[in-house]
C-alpha cells in the first residue's frame, strides 16, 4: 500500500523543530494545537506582510501600513484551544475571515 503523500513537507529545520515540539509537549494534543496555531499564524504573518507592502522591520519603497503589535485569540477545536496572534495594523484593520470566523468554533456541526 503506497503512503498518502504530505500535504505539508517539512525540511530538515522544521522537522528537527517539530521533534523537539513533541517531546516538550509529551502529549497528543497538545502537540497538534501548538502545530495548529504555528502553521496559523504563519499564514495570518503572511497575509499581513502582503498587506502592508512589506515584511516585518523591513523598509520598501512599496510599503503602504505598517504592524503595530498583535491581538490574542483562543481558537477553540474539537483537540484543544489553539492560541493565536492576530496580526494588527496601524491604518486600517485586520481579520483572517477566510481563516476564522468571528467569535465561533472551527468544528462547529
């Protein structure tokens, strides 16, 4: 039977990474909520980096805002809360509404 292929691969880094993260947590799901929350917000960074024309402490000429700190969420999953940083802006306002919905569960039925 051949092995489903990762959606999501790991280079050696982030594999020596995750391996460290499972034996800190020692525990299922704390593993996969701190997984969760990293892969999340990397991508909300991400769409924040894009909306401000350029990344973290970095200077552009296309810069059109700039961040200004984060706002904690608790993200409750049917494995446990995922903690997140919601990216936020100085001009303007961000919310991953693709990613979250406001003030609900990830799994609701």
């Amino acid at each position: 039977m051949p092995q489903e292929e990762s959606v999501l691969r790991l280079g050696r880094d982030e594999a020596l990474e995750a391996a460290r993260l499972w034996q800190e947590c020692g525990d299922a799901r704390e593993f996969a909520c701190r997984v969760l929350g990293g892969v999340m917000n990397a991508l909300m960074d991400s769409e924040a980096q894009q909306m401000c024309g350029a990344g973290r402490n970095e200077r552009s000429d296309g810069r059109e805002n700039s961040r200004n700190g984060y706002r904690p969420r608790s993200l409750k999953t049917a494995v446990g809360d995922v903690e997140l940083e919601i990216p936020k802006l100085r001009h303007g306002t961000y919310y991953p509404e693709g990613m979250l919905a406001r003030w609900s569960r990830v799994d609701t039925s």
